[in-house]
C-alpha cells in the first residue's frame, strides 16, 4: 500500500509510513489566560488565587545519531528552552509568590538519549532517558546539581504487523509536575493509507493525516508539566 520501503530481519518498532525523526525542531508556544491558585505550605505566605495573562515558551532541540544499525539504534539530543509567566492587573499585590515569579526566566538546558533495540521477532526495547537543569540560574550557577531533573522511560513492545505496534512499561519524570511513576502504554496504528493514530498513554494522544511522503497532518491533545527550582537569593524566601 505504501511506498515506504518495509524492514527486513530486525524488527522496525515504528509503523510504516511515520515521517522521519526530525534533526532540528524551533517551537513558540503562547497560552492565554487561566487561573493558578497556590498553597503556602512554608513560612506565613498562605494560600493565593490569581490569573496568569500569558504564560509563553520557546524551545529549541537538537537531535543525532549515535549509533545506527538493524540491530541498535542510539541517539542523543539536546534541548533549550525558557518559559515567562505574566499575571494579570487583578493579582494578589500582597501575595509575594506571584510578583516573585512574574516574568522571571525559568530555563531549561539539557541532553536526552533514546535507545531501541529491536529483535528478529516482534518483540523490541526501547529507553529513553534525559538529564535537565531546570530553574532560573544564571551563568554563575549553570551545572550546579540542585538544578537537575532526571528522567526515564523504558518499554517493551511488540510488532504485530506493518499497520499496527504496541509497547507497555513506565515513565519517571516531571509530566505531571511533581517526579512520580506513572504507567505508559504506547499504540500506533494505521487505519488505511492516510489516517493513523500515535499515543503514548495517558501522556499523548494525536491523529495524523498522511498526504504523502512529505506532508502529515496532526491534531491531538498532551500533557505536559516540568518543575523548576527558583534561586531566592536577594528575595522574601531566602531563607527557603
């Protein structure tokens, strides 16, 4: 059906026709006013509500091939990103949470590794991993270990055929904010030559359109979450 050309010996985890892994992603995202509402769980700064205006994000990552085989592929990648919070005229002017974090640079600097191996059945592995520096440090600061986040997935899949596969196992990470260990079942399927289905659940969801070789369509929905450390040197919470 397609013109992709198919695997041969080792087994391919992806489905067929899946746009290729792409080296090089510049993304800007903008979301526009929600509600946050805050619990002081230290000091005497209690419990707040709010509106944020504007919550932007830029990200830029970079990825490439370490090793690939048949029988191993190994990359790496290396992310950037940098996210600003702006509260509307109506917050809490008492509240020193919020005029701490307005506008303030909350980055994001890091190196991901993402490892499949394949079998001569329909059994495959995969394992991703990445270690994060998430806060608002300065270049006096970059490297320092109360920064980093780490993260791990790893799964165990299967190949049915060349329309449909399917993995099971875990994630370690910041999806949800706070480091938890959530379970994760991944399906990817083609329904015929143009519709399909890529999930990672309950992290990802997404429907792609396939035109041809070089033009896909998505529309889905993800959760995302991350979770930075503030340096409050010079702040209300120094003592924290």
């Amino acid at each position: 059906i397609f013109t992709w050309s198919k695997e041969k010996e080792y087994c391919n985890p992806s489905v067929i026709g899946l746009p290729r892994a792409k080296a090089a992603i510049i993304k800007y995202e903008l979301q526009p006013g929600y509600n946050i509402r805050s619990e002081g769980k230290a000091g005497n700064y209690g419990d707040s509500e709010g509106k944020i205006s504007r919550n932007r994000r830029f990200d830029i990552r970079l990825r490439f091939p370490i090793v690939h085989k048949p029988s191993l592929t190994i990359a790496a990648g290396l992310k950037y990103s940098q996210e600003e919070f702006s509260f509307s005229d109506d917050r809490p002017a008492n509240y020193s949470f919020y005029q701490d974090l307005e506008d303030r640079p909350l980055k994001s600097a890091g190196i991901h590794f993402y490892l499949v191996k394949p079998t001569k059945n329909k059994k495959y592995f995969i394992l991703r991993t990445s270690f994060d520096l998430n806060g608002d440090y300065g270049s006096d600061k970059f490297g320092k270990s109360e920064f980093l986040k780490f993260s791990i997935t790893p799964l165990i899949g299967w190949k049915q055929n060349e329309n449909l596969s399917y993995a099971l196992g875990f994630t370690y990470g910041y999806s949800f904010g706070v480091p938890l260990i959530v379970p994760v079942f991944s399906y990817n399927k083609n329904f015929n030559c143009n519709f399909g289905i890529e999930s990672v659940l309950p992290l990802s969801l997404k429907l792609r359109y396939t035109k041809n070789e070089k033009n896909y369509w998505y529309v889905g929905v993800e959760l995302g979450g991350a979770s930075y450390r503030l340096d409050n040197e010079g702040t209300v919470f120094s003592n924290y």
